[in-house]
C-alpha cells in the first residue's frame, strides 16, 4: 500500500497530464468544452503554488508580496523578447523575425535561455530582498514581503519615464512579446518551431514540463538536508540555531528558491499571455496563491496542487457557472437585481471566507502534511512565531 | 566648574556614541539629513507652497494618526497586525456617507444633506454621521475579534495574521457590494473656503474641521487610558496577559474593548476622509491602511504617543512627496519608509511598548 501511495498516484497523475491534449481533443469534438487555456492557467499557477509552498510550507515564513517574483519573471520576458528597447537590436535563437527583412529593433532571446535568466535574475532579487529583512520577526516579514510586493508592480507602473529612459513602457505595458519556438526544428513541425495561438498543445506540454521539474525539485529540496534545516527553523529557530543551523541563510536560501519558480512561472506567463501589464500583478494576486497553498495544505505538494486547481477551477468554472444560474434563477423570479449580479466579480469574497475557515477550523489543509498538522495543533508548544507553536504570550 | 564638567561629559558621550554607531545607522541619518536639506531649500524657494503643502500633509496625518491608533492599540495588546483594520476604516467611510445620505436599505428617513442644506443641519448631519460611523465600526471591529480572532488566542501569530488578511477581503467585498466598484462621491458639506487672509498660504475649514474632531479624541483616548480603570486595565494586559489574569482582570473583556477602541478611531477617521477628500472607494481601506500601519511602526508599535507622531510624519511625508516627487510615487516612498524602518529601526522613532518588544530576536 506504502508502494502503491509512492509510486502509483503520481505516475498516473503524470500519465493523466500528459494525455491531457488528446482527451481535451475529445471533449471538443463531442460535448465541446475545451479546457486546453484553463489547463495551462492552472499549470501556472500550481507552479507558483509551489513556489510559494517552498517559503510559506516548508520554511514557515508569511510571503505578502509573491506577487512582485511572478512581475519580475514577466518583465524579464517582455524585456529580452520583445521590441521594447528599440535602441538596440540584438537577437539570439529568437523565433521573432523581422517583416521587412531589416534589422529586427529590441532585443530578442531564445525563450529557453530567458527561463533561465528569469530564474536566476528573480532567485537574485529573492536575495537582495531577504538578505536585510530575514532577520526580522515573522509578522514584520510578512508586512516588509506585502511592501515589496507593492512597490515592485508600482514601479513598473511609474518606470515608462525613468530620467528620460522608458524602462517598462507604463501603465500601456510591453506589448509583443515573441513566441517561444524550436527554429531549428523542420517545417513539418510548424507548431513546435514557434508556439502560436492556435495549437496550444506546444504551450501545455512546456508547462508541464514547468511544473513536473517544479514537483521533482520540490520534493528533492524537502527531502535535503536545507529542507530538514528549514523545518527544523519552521519549528524553533532557537533551537536550530543551538544545533548549528544558520536561520537568516537557511530561510534566505527558501525565499530565493521560492523566487526562483515565481520568475519562472512569470516568464511563461508573460510569454502565453503576450502582453504584459502592470495592473495584472496586484496583491490580490499574492492572496489568491496563498490561499491555493493553505486551503491544500501547507507543506503539503500534493495538497497544494489539488489547491491550485481547486481555486482556479473555481473562478473559471464554477463562479461563471453559479452565475449563470442565479442569472436563469433572477430571470425566472423577475428580480433585475439576481439577474444583474456578476458573481465572479467577488471572487475574493470567497477567498477571504475560505482563509478565514480554513484557519479557524482547517489550518493543516485539506491533504495535511502530517508533521505540518501536529505543529498547528500543538497548544503546548513554548516558542517559535514561524507557522508552528505557539505566539509567545 | 560642575556645569563644564557636566557639558564635558556629555559631548563626550555624543562622540562615544557617534564612534559606536553602526554604518547602516550613520548612512540612514546622512540620508535623512540630506532629504531634509533638499526640502529646507524647497522651503526657502517657496515658502508659502510648502507651509501649504506641510498644513495638508499634517491634516491627512491627523486622519491616518486615528487608524494607526487602531492598529497599535491592538498591536500592543494581542500582537496582532489587524489587517482588516483598514478595512474597518473604510467601512466607517460607507456608513457615513449612507447616513448622510438619509436613505437606509432602501428606507428613506429624511432628505439628503447636501451643499444646499442649512448650516445647523450640515452640523448636526457630520455629527451624527461621525457618531453613528464610531458605533457601527467599533461593534463590527469586537465582532470581528470575537469571531475571527478570540478562537485563535493560542494559534501559530501568523494563523492569526492570515485570519485577519481574509477578514480584510471580506469586508472589502461587503463594500465592493455595497456601492460598487467606483469611487463614490461625498457631499460637499464642509466648505473648501481658505480660513486665513492671505491667498498663499492655505488652511482651509476642511482642514480645521479635521483638527476640531481628532483633538478631542485623542485628549479622551489618553484621559481613558491613563486614567480610568478599564484604562489601567488594559495596560496590564498589555504588559502581562498571565498576571493581569491573576490580579482579577477580565482578559476578554479588556481586549474586546482595545478593538472597540479601535473600532470608534477608524469610524470617526472613515468619515473625515470621506469629507476631507470628496470621495471614497471600497478599496480604500488597503492603501489608507497600510500608511497608517507604516505611521505606526514608524513611531513604535504600541505606543500611542508614537502613533500619533507617526501619523503626522507619514501624513506630511505624502504630501511633500506629493509636490515634489510625484503622487505616482507616494505610495513607493511610503512603503520604502516602512521597510527601511521595519529592517534599520524597528523599535520605532519613540520605541516599541508592545509586550514582545523589537523586532529581531
């Protein structure tokens, strides 16, 4: 049974995933639903979960401002794939070509080489961040993170005119952002060569790629000794610290490798989406990923996807769904004001509510991770003010 | 002899204490001192514009002086960050104008007060709008407690933090649902009319107004915490929940009554913002609170002289950056002042009074 559980679910959960295109193609051709967009919004933001699983699970450590890693990642795509800085013109593996046959203006990369500066440029702006702030207590972490994650968005806003220097084009945001792609593959796999907008197959798999290397990565790190270090700080940083861990490099290591994924998760994004805006990264946001990972379970991989998708099923089909039949019900009774509700529009009313009760009844999340859920239950705890114990009275 | 000696020593200890200073410190205060140069010769430049700019800046500190009060009430007695405080403002806002309005759940109990009504009836129109604005935030925010919070007492702090962030959006849903999710105007009633002679500086009734209202309550809050029972209270289970239990004190019921406090502050400082900017909007809480939360730990968490400074610092902060910087930049230098003060000095200008003092370990 220990075997079945380690090995059974996950591959077929993989198998499931990857024959997610052709059973898509099925329903399309006989009751005509097509979740191929929903699926890969999903995949995003389970990849984000995760990566916030690594700072909030594992480490103990309240992150507001997850947000500002998932712009980051964004902007570095719309930065080095896009004709943004039209004072140059370098391109390298891109699959952008110039119409006019000209030189192509702004800077185009390989889409493969951007995930990984995007990764390793967010991994570094987790450092430059943590480094001075994780030293502080958690509830104070949690409000520096929610700064962060305020003025990262705000400055991108306010960027388009730096001295002169248009550094993020504004409110109007970079537009344009070229097509991830094989050049190098034949014509015959058109496709693959350059991901476009019709067959979204190409996009699916990359991000379940995304998510599997996130998966693999997680589950090794919780499994290392950091991870071992990072619970054992999540339970009483004193303690730890006692037994030789340094707390502010270990926590430093989980708010980097958090980063890590949220800019890489962004650059996907900015890559699908294609248009990137400032607006797009509000709190808000950080909330929704935060709710995904405590509603799944803190710590929890499983638990966290199964949150990833649980919310964001919600608010593609289930909240538009509800709508329509209290509009059909508004409609039916006579009443303007049931069917002139938009529903999804307060979406976040539900969140809050699913924080609230999770909380107060839940902590540990639907899938708990065992250690995870003794730590919430255990009253008698003397110290610690990560996620686990109890706040010093 | 005695008095040079005495000055001897102490520019000594200044020189000690300069020698053992730390380099974050010593750049923070080279920083400081240089903004306040910049600004001292914007000063000299145009005096009038920045005596103006500084009377709004400390007006608007007043209003967020009243919800930082909020959160360092409760901060120093629960240390609890009330996300949901700002929220809470917000709703005051609503409250407000909906009794100004004169028309509830569809109910209509008497005519709009508007710019056209009669003085006497404007008065008395903000003063009830104020009262009933204090009682229906100062209940909603025990109720929260007692819901949300009071189950939690011996819960993970940021299980509580978390609890608190989801009561934030859900109040902030109520007032997406409320009125809508664009800004809704405010009825004119306080007159926008310069008080003083001259044309170049400005202080206008709005402004007087907002001085005339939170003097008061803070003069009150201070007479009640220092000097009432229930004032004493609630200091002793600030300092010590386990022993203020001991001597008798009735825990509970003391917290409940710090976020009725709270409660009343944000009510009144919701509908002076309302009628000091014209406008309101269901999000404003999240912006409006976290200034004042900045406010707060910029002069100490748990200390309400501090949030009263804090406030006023915070308020003419905005406004200089405002003018000078840009308003699309305010919030950036507001929250850059509350991370550099959360990393460098997070005791605060006047010091922490919460009950786990500092902000390391």
């Amino acid at each position: 049974m220990e075997r079945l559980r380690k090995f059974a679910l996950p591959a077929i959960l993989i198998v499931v995933a990857f024959l997610f295109p052709p059973i898509n193609a099925f329903l399309e051709s006989t009751v005509d639903v097509n979740l191929m967009y929903p699926a890969i919004i999903v995949a995003v933001y389970v990849m984000l979960a995760l990566g916030l699983n690594i700072v909030v699970g594992f480490a103990g450590l309240l992150d507001l401002g997850f947000v500002a890693f998932y712009a980051l990642g964004a902007y570095v795509v719309g930065w080095l794939a896009s004709s943004h800085f039209r004072q140059v013109s370098i391109s390298f593996g891109s699959t952008a070509t110039s119409l006019t046959g000209g030189e192509l203006p702004g800077i185009h990369l390989s889409f493969w080489l951007i995930l990984i500066i995007a990764g390793a440029f967010t991994g570094l702006c987790g450092m430059i961040i943590g480094a001075p702030t994780l030293r502080l207590r958690g509830d104070y972490l949690a409000i520096v993170t929610l700064g962060f994650g305020e003025i990262i968005p705000r400055f991108f806003q306010n960027a388009g005119d730096l001295w002169g220097f248009n550094l993020t084009n504004g409110t109007i945001g970079i537009k344009a952002i070229d097509s991830p792609g094989f050049p190098f593959l034949p014509e015959s796999m058109i496709a693959w060569q350059r991901f476009g907008t019709l067959d979204l197959n190409p996009w699916y798999y990359t991000i379940l790629v995304l998510v599997l290397i996130t998966v693999y990565v997680n589950i090794r790190l919780r499994d290392s000794k950091l991870g071992r270090a990072w619970i054992s700080v999540r339970e009483d940083e004193t303690a730890a610290a006692a037994m030789g861990i340094n707390p502010v490099t270990t926590k430093l290591w989980a708010y980097a490798m958090g980063a890590v994924f949220g800019g890489l998760a962004g650059a996907y994004y900015g890559a699908f989406i294609k248009n990137i805006f400032p607006t797009s990264f509000s709190f808000n946001i950080s909330i929704l990923i935060l709710c995904m990972v405590i509603l799944g379970g803190m710590g929890s991989i499983y638990g966290v996807i199964l949150g990833a998708v649980a919310l964001q099923g919600l608010n593609f089909y289930l909240l538009p769904q509800l709508n329509e039949w209290v509009h059909a019900m508004g409609d039916a009774v006579g009443s303007p004001a049931l069917s002139g509700l938009d529903l999804p529009k307060y979406n976040f009313f539900l969140f809050g509510i699913i924080l609230v009760l999770m909380m107060l009844l839940r902590p540990e999340g639907i899938i708990p991770n065992r250690q995870r859920a003794e730590e919430l239950h255990d009253e008698d705890a003397t110290t610690g003010d990560a996620m686990s114990g109890r706040a010093r009275a | 002899m005695t008095t040079g000696e005495a000055t001897k020593t102490r520019s000594a200890a200044v020189i000690d204490g300069i020698k053992s200073s730390t380099w974050s410190s010593r750049i923070a205060v080279a920083l400081t001192a240089f903004l306040l140069v910049m600004l001292l010769v914007r000063a000299v430049q145009e005096p009038a514009l920045f005596t103006s700019q500084l009377l709004i800046g400390l007006t608007n500190g007043a209003i967020l002086s009243l919800i930082a009060l909020g959160y360092t009430l409760v901060y120093g007695i629960i240390e609890l960050i009330n996300f949901a405080h700002g929220d809470n403002f917000m709703i005051g806002s609503f409250v407000g104008l909906t009794v100004l309005s004169g028309t509830i759940f569809g109910l209509g109990l008497f005519a709009p007060i508007t710019i056209n009504s009669g003085a006497p009836l404007r008065i008395l129109g903000v003063l009830i709008a104020l009262f009933v604005a204090m009682a229906a935030c100062g209940l909603l925010n025990v109720g929260i407690e007692r819901v949300a919070y009071k189950p939690l007492r011996n819960a993970p702090r940021l299980a509580v933090l978390i609890t608190a962030i989801g009561m934030s959006f859900i109040l902030q849903n109520v007032g997406l649902v409320w009125k809508g999710p664009i800004q809704v105007p405010f009825p004119e009633l306080i007159s926008s009319a310069n008080i003083l002679p001259s044309d170049a500086i400005i202080f206008r009734w709005k402004d007087l107004f907002v001085v005339l209202v939170t003097v008061p309550l803070l003069v009150a809050l201070s007479y009640f915490i220092g000097s009432t029972k229930q004032g004493k209270a609630m200091r002793a289970v600030a300092q010590d929940k386990d022993a203020a239990a001991m001597v008798g004190i009735n825990v509970n019921r003391t917290i409940s009554i710090t976020f009725l406090l709270g409660g009343i502050l944000a009510g009144a400082s919701g509908v002076m913002y309302g009628l000091f900017n014209g406008i309101t909007i269901f999000n404003v809480g999240f912006t409006q609170g976290l200034y004042a939360f900045t406010a707060a730990v910029l002069g100490g968490i748990g200390n309400l002289t501090g949030a009263v400074v804090g406030g006023l610092l915070i308020g003419v902060i905005s406004a200089m950056s405002d003018q000078y910087i840009g308003t699309s930049w305010t919030p950036i230098v507001i929250f850059s002042v509350l991370i550099l003060v959360l990393v460098f000095r997070p005791r605060g200008l006047l010091g922490d009074r919460s009950a786990v003092q500092g902000g390391g370990e």
